[in-house]
C-alpha cells in the first residue's frame, strides 16, 4: 500500500501531543495534562513501562505483592481493575476513591507525570526491555488493534519504529529521559531480563523497594501466579477481557511469548546494527545494560 494510506491509517490510530503518541479515541490532551495536577499519596505504585516491556507481567507481580498473594480478596479482579491506567481511564474510574494502596499503570514519559510525583511522593517501578525483544513484541501487538485499519508490514514497522512514529513514541527517549531524571523520583529501575533470569529474586528486590514484608508462602504464591505460563491462560491477567473493539485477540495473542532473545527470529543483521549504533548514541553514556539472548540468562 502507498505512503499516503499509511499516513492515513496512522492519523486515524494515534495522535502526537507534547512530544509523544497516544492512541486515539481512549484519551484527550486535555486527560493528559491533568494528570499533572493529580494528587498522589505516600503509598501509591506507579508501574511506568515503554510498551511490551513487561508491563501487565509486573501489573501481575505487583498487584500480588500489594494484596499478599491475592490474599486479600483481590482473586477475581482483572489486571485493569487492579493498576488502571493513568492516561487511558478507560473504565471512567474514579483514583480518588480507590483505596490505599493504590496502584496504577503508566506508558507515559518522565514529564507527563503528576507532579507529585517530582516531590518524591509516592514510588515509580520502571521496568525496561532491551530494544529489539520490545520492537519484535510491540509489531505483533499493532496487529491486534482494529482501529489500526491497516496491514503493516515488518519492514515499515522498524521504521515507524525507529523514528518514534509508534503508540509512546520512541524507545531511546522514553527509557533515557526516566533514567537521566530519577534523581526526582523515588524510583527502582529493573529489567524484563532481569525478571525473566530470576523471578523470585526480582520480587524480593521489589518487596524491599516497596517496604512490603511477606512470608515464605507468600513469595512463593507470588512467584507462581506470576509466572508466564500461568498468567497467559488466565483470563483476568491476560486481557482477554478487553472489549474486542479495542484488542482483537483472535489476530493474536495479547501475551504471546514474553522470551528474551525472540528478535533474532524477525531483525535482519542490518536492523540489529541499526538499533546497537541507535542504541549506543542515544544511550551509550548511561550505565543501561541488558541481555540480549536467552541463552545466556540461562547460563
């Protein structure tokens, strides 16, 4: 298909505003610049994530942690009621009623966020993904879309990827502007790696970060209900419950793989050293490390 269908599709799916994209349809500039002013309490969760990067896999971890296992009730609530969005209320919530601990869900960059947050009230967890495993994931998640009224090919995916034409714009500014500003923020950094090479260590380190002390048992749960084979055929982690005007998962599955190292399946050589040059200019004087294989987690 031609450019000009493409540029067509595209300004009907999304819509740029203050240096990022959004989806359209599911929320406003005027939504988003009042998050700015939303208030935050000392207990509140921010998950902050580019997309496919892990995000419902720690909505999961975390809405476990926060309720002990689902101890506390939480079993039958789906991963939307659990950690809403912040930019895309889509079930029209009402934050301030929620009770403590709230937590919530966010793919928006540093300075979008409510201002609270900037007076280190509450506490961030970003997660990151390595460059090439979220482009991979993120093309087949664009397949899903129905409002997407257009077939888009690998080859135009990388590039609308590389140049930040995607839902959150780019990947390099995103995961560099969050961790060129954390000093605002009370904030941990972890990696989808990270949680992939070791799950259980990853929730311990989480637990601390969050002053949340469970048992044993609790770990243990946590770990189970978290892990990947298990939340993909669970309906309320899954998302399978979204409305399939938004999420068409007949195209493909919303939680398709969550594996390192899946890029290789798809990135010509070319591509991957158009991301490692990408990645070292934009990237390259900041401590950012991941692994790229899941041989080498597994080793």
């Amino acid at each position: 298909m031609s450019q000009e269908l493409l540029e067509e599709a595209l300004n009907a799916f999304i819509f740029k505003y203050k240096g990022t994209y959004f989806l359209k349809d599911l929320t406003s500039p005027e939504f988003v610049d009042a998050i700015e002013h939303m208030e935050v309490r000392e207990n509140d969760v921010f998950l902050v994530t580019y997309p496919k990067s892990g995000t419902v896999w720690t909505q999961q971890v975390l809405s476990l942690i926060l309720n002990e296992g689902h101890r506390n009730g939480t079993e039958n609530i789906d991963n939307l009621e659990r950690a809403p969005w912040i930019e895309y209320n889509i079930r029209n919530y009402d934050y301030n009623s929620r009770p403590s601990p709230r937590l919530f869900s966010s793919h928006l960059p540093y300075y979008l966020m409510p201002k609270d947050l900037k007076f280190r009230m509450g506490k961030v967890i970003y997660v990151c993904r390595n460059p090439k495993d979220a482009m991979v994931s993120f093309y087949h998640f664009y397949k899903v879309f129905p409002k997407l009224n257009y077939s888009i090919d690998w080859e135009t995916f990388v590039d609308l990827y590389m140049s930040g034409r995607v839902i959150s714009g780019s990947w390099f500014d995103h995961v560099r502007g969050w961790y060129t500003h954390k000093e605002d923020f009370n904030i941990l950094f972890i990696t989808f790696e990270e949680m992939k090479k070791d799950l259980r260590a990853a929730v311990l380190k989480i637990c601390k970060f969050l002053n949340v002390n469970l048992d044993e048992k609790a770990i243990d749960t946590v770990v189970e209900k978290a892990t990947f084979k298990n939340m993909k055929h669970d309906p309320l982690a899954n998302y399978t419950f979204f409305p399939r005007d938004i999420l068409d998962q007949s195209k493909g599955d919303f939680l398709r793989k969550g594996t390192v190292g899946d890029w290789k399946n798809l990135l010509t050589v070319a591509q991957s050293e158009k991301i490692d040059q990408m990645f070292k200019e934009n990237l390259g004087d900041l401590p950012v490390r991941f692994l790229w294989d899941i041989k080498v987690i597994a080793s």
